[in-house]
C-alpha cells in the first residue's frame, strides 16, 4: 500500500499480520525493549525487519536503527526513511539521501477517531473541510486520514528541523482524489536554496487501514 505513495526512487518493505514476528533484534534495540509489553516488542521488531530488508534492497548492510531526538529513527549515513506500524501492518520506507531530501510514511486502522480527538488536531477549516469530504466520500473515515496525513507531515519535517511541529501548525487539504497538501504555518525548512512552504502527499485505504505518504524532492 505505501509503495503506490511514493515515488519510484523509494524502496518500502511492508509486513501484515504477525509476519517476521520473530526477527532478531540487536543487542542494542532489545536493551530499549526491557520492560516493554509483548505487543510493543514484536512492533518494535518487525517495523525494524522491514526497514533491514529495505537497505538490502539499497545494497546498505543491515544494521541496528536506534531511536534519536524525539524517537525518529537514526537512519546510515547516505539514508533516509520513515516507519509505520498499527495493529496488524507495519511498514518501512527507504530513500537514498540524493534522490529525496526526506520522507514521512503513516498507516492508521481504518475508523474514526476517538471521541473529542479530533478538535484537538485539527484547525476550523480543516474540519469543515472533512464535512464536506464526507458528504462526497462516506466510505472514508477523513478524520482518522487527516490525522494520518498529520503524522506523514511530521514524520518529513522533523529530519529537515530538528523541531517538533504542532498538529495547529500545518493546514492539510485533502482531496477525493488520493492527494493532500500540507500548507505550513510556521516557517518551513530550508531545501538547498528554498525554503518549503508546504508539503504534498498521497493517500490511499485498503485491508482495513488508511495510509499517507509524504515525500520531499530537492530543490
């Protein structure tokens, strides 16, 4: 699913259900893991499989990917990539540094959002928006793939800042058509001699989930 997202430089590696529950952890990603759940080790694990399978196919050895600032995951050098998992899917994206100046990836179960969530990520324009996305596309929970879209803004910015980015702080328009644009507004990062004021992504839902993609060319 999130391979039809981004463009054909990125390599992605998805797993469902259980599989690769069983892959190996470094001894320094299963030191993080010592008083984790079960749930959250064989996410943590499977996620971190995908993303090894994804370097084998950049000819990159696998190796430990460790969390940095913020938990964003500390990529080799020449790298970059984004992870996702929910309930029953995990996924990694990987991108030579050349080809991309970065890359977001999220994948949500498909439903709506909890009670009382969604005025606390969502500007007033977004949420008329959603309106009237719904009236067009009832298939689609827009408040869950707005929320998703929200992270796959995050999960590019923040490689490019080193700065948390409030979810007040990007306008996202979605559309009907399997497109969004995140409108910034707070100032964007630099990429080479521009600074971005807005991302674009992609989406798409399918086996019970929705996924976004955020990819961010050079200048």
């Amino acid at each position: 699913m999130i391979e039809e997202l981004l463009p054909e430089a990125v390599v992605t590696v998805e797993a469902y259900g259980h599989e690769d529950a069983e892959t190996p952890l470094y001894p320094e990603e299963a030191a993080l893991l010592t008083r984790a759940v079960a749930k959250r080790r064989r996410e943590f694990a499977v996620v971190r499989s995908c993303a090894r399978r994804a370097m084998e196919k950049l000819g990159v050895p696998p190796q430990p990917i460790l969390p940095g600032e913020r938990g964003a995951p500390r990529w080799p050098a020449g790298l970059a990539g984004s992870m996702t998992h929910c309930d029953g899917y995990c996924a990694a994206a990987l991108v030579r540094a050349t080809d991309l100046a970065s890359v977001g990836i999220d994948a949500e179960a498909h439903g709506p959002l909890p009670e009382g969530v969604l005025p606390s990520v969502s500007l007033p324009a977004e949420a008329d928006r959603l309106r009237r996305l719904a009236a067009e596309r009832p298939d689609i929970h827009w408040d869950r793939l707005l929320f998703s879209a929200k992270e796959s803004v995050y999960k590019a910015w923040f490689p490019l800042t080193g700065k948390w980015l409030d979810f007040m702080e990007a306008d996202i328009e979605l559309t009907a058509d399997g497109t969004f644009r995140a409108t910034l507004l707070v100032p964007g990062p630099w990429v080479g001699d521009r600074r971005l004021g807005h991302f674009d992504g992609r989406w798409t839902s399918g086996r019970g989930l929705v996924t976004t993609a955020v990819s961010v060319p050079h200048a």
